[in-house]
C-alpha cells in the first residue's frame, strides 16, 4: 500500500516548522559566537588608549578655541611665537580666548583669514608652545589618522579613505533662467530674491564677460560660476541697447521654496547621526578620511603613527566622511597668512574678535 500524499495544508505547517528551527539554530550559533567589547571598537577606550602615546606627545602642539566661552573649533600651533593655524568660519565675533594643555585659559587674536580654504591664523598669548612637526611623505589610502586634542588620548582615530582631492563649492545661482532662443547667453527670466535682481539686472541684458573672463553661450558662464560659493559677490558684464556696463551679483544658495532648491537625500542622511560643519564645501584639495568628528573638532591637526601632521582638519563633512587639508598646502597657506598678517591693517578689516 503506497503512503498518501501529504495534503496541502499539512505541507504548509511543515514547512513552517523547518524554518522556525533553522532561524532558531541560527540564533543559538549567533548567541555563541564571539563578540568584540565595546571598548575594542575604533571609538572605544581601549583603541583611543593603544594611541595614547602619539596623542600625549602633541598635546602642547594643540589649543582648543573659544569664543564668549563656547568652545568653536581646536588649533595647531605653527611657530614658538604662539601663531595658531585653525577653522576659520567658527571663528565669529566676539572675545578670543584659548585653552592649553595645562588647562590655563590665554587670550587670542585673530590676524588673518584664508576664505577660500577656510583657515584662519590666530596669535595665542602664551609661551613655550610647541610647533608641530609636518610629515614630507604623502598620503596613503588604508593608513591610520589620528586626531589629538589636549588629553593623553586622542580626539578619535579613523582611515585615510582617499588621497588629495578637489571639492567643488555648493552650488550657488545669480538668479537667471537663460534665454534659449538667442544666440548669446542672454538673459530670459530673473529669480525674485536673487543677486541679480538686486543688481538691477534686466530681461534681454547679453553676459559679455563673467569674473574678467570672455564669455560667447550660456555653458561658459554656467562653468564659472560653479566655482563661486554662497556669500561671494561676482563681477559680471553686460550689454544692454548697445552699451556695456558691470554689475556685482551676490551668488546665492538656493534655500526651500526659491527656484533651483533641490533636497539631496544623503544630504539629509549625512545629518542623521550628527551635525556636520557649516562650511564643508568648496576647498581646493583635502584628504577624505572616515573618523567621526564633532565639527568642533575641526581646525586642529591630523597627524600619522610617527606623530607628524599630514593635514589639518577642516571639515566634519558627512556621516562618514571627514576633509583635512594636505600638510603641504596647509604649509603654504601659512605663508600666506603670515605674510598677510604682516601688512598694516585698515578699519574695514579689523578683527571680528575685537568686538567685546
């Protein structure tokens, strides 16, 4: 007598037993494999201790910056005088003050400032800093950045992710839609709310030159102001009934609601587990590397396992992602800067930070 078939039914419940007992087994063999503590991760305490000695040694090579007594951003000390490389944008107005590793607060003064890759150079009023010492070999994907600030163990470590590299600005408009139907970048329709609506530019002006540059179609004044950011004010000539004249366009970013605004999803999810600092765009070479930062942290040095700098910090830039400037175009703005701060000083350019 052959055996009868299961039914339906009683195959469905079968089958549902033999996969409740393999998600249980898979389970039990999960609960018993190992698992790393929590002070073993790249973040625990345990890796932050097993840097301690490179971090230690940089101690007095670093200043945490405070303005009205919120720490803004840390600092690197260039030069046994007290000169102090750091984030620039977090520097804003109001008293300047610094901490050392000796936990004494000392009063700072801001001298100059790179916009375009965000650097400030600050002069701290204490003695017996200890400049920092720049690594000459360059970068190398996979290898360890550390970042120090004034306790025996490190800020955070992380992975050099890639090696020098540009980052373009956010993208900000002048407020024109182009008029497709002529044969030389004209102006079509204004923005309201723009730069060039408030320069007083008009439907049917002709772009003759953007930033200095000649300019013939709408592609070649588009690529030039890619490369201005928000905030910045751009020299543009125009034609207008036969006659040229020059207007200066404050370039916008678009924000909710105005024309050109576009949400990036991994904008938003770049925020989801924290701040990001407010200028994290548009610098002209960084080393991307994976630590996570507080934008806070920012401005001070990046260092490798011999305790050199290979970059300084700039940016907290994404979930994942953290931008330091290479050490040699760091160096070479601190040349600048110095050489800045040497030039006598108008009214117009006084320090933010004398306002108390």
């Amino acid at each position: 007598m052959t055996d009868a078939l299961p039914s339906p039914g009683r195959l469905l419940c079968l089958l549902l037993l033999a996969a409740g007992l393999a998600l249980a087994a898979l389970a039990q063999d999960q609960d018993n494999s190992p698992r790393l503590p929590r002070a073993r991760y790249r973040s625990g305490q345990e890796v932050l201790d097993a840097f301690a000695p490179i971090s230690a040694q940089m101690r007095d090579s670093i200043v945490e910056l405070n303005v009205k007594e919120d720490t803004v951003a840390l600092g690197v000390v260039v030069d046994t005088n007290g000169l102090v490389l750091t984030k620039a944008s977090e520097i804003k107005s109001g008293r300047l003050t610094c901490w050392l590793a000796s936990g004494k607060e000392v009063e700072a003064q801001l001298l100059a400032a790179d916009d375009d890759n965000d650097v400030a150079l600050v002069r701290v009023k204490a003695a017996g800093l200890k400049p920092v010492q720049w690594a000459s070999n360059p970068v190398v994907e996979g290898q360890w950045a550390i970042t120090p600030g004034l306790a025996d163990t490190p800020q955070a470590v992380g992975i050099i992710s890639t090696i020098p590299h540009r980052i373009r600005p956010q993208r900000a408009l002048i407020g024109v839609d182009f008029d497709l139907d002529a044969t030389r970048p004209t102006v079509g329709l204004l923005e309201s709310g723009f730069g060039a609506e408030e320069a007083g530019v008009k439907p049917g002006d002709i772009f003759v030159a953007v930033d200095g540059a000649s300019v013939t179609n709408s592609q070649q004044v588009i690529e030039i102001l890619r490369e201005f950011r928000d905030g910045q004010t751009v020299r543009i000539r125009f034609k207008r009934a036969g006659r040229e004249f020059d207007a200066s366009i404050k370039m916008m970013t678009p924000k909710a609601g105005q024309a050109g605004f576009r949400s990036y999803d991994n904008e938003r999810e770049n925020r989801l587990s924290g701040d990001v600092s407010l200028r994290n765009e548009g610098f002209e070479q960084v080393i991307q590397h994976d630590t996570v930062l507080e934008p806070w942290q920012c401005g001070g040095p990046l260092v490798n396992l011999d305790g050199k700098v290979i970059g300084l910090n700039i940016a907290r830039a994404s979930r994942f992602a953290t931008y330091a400037l290479p050490s040699g175009l760091t160096r070479q703005i601190l040349a600048k800067l110095k050489s800045k701060a040497e030039q006598p000083q108008s009214a117009a350019m006084k320090s933010p930070t004398d306002e108390r």
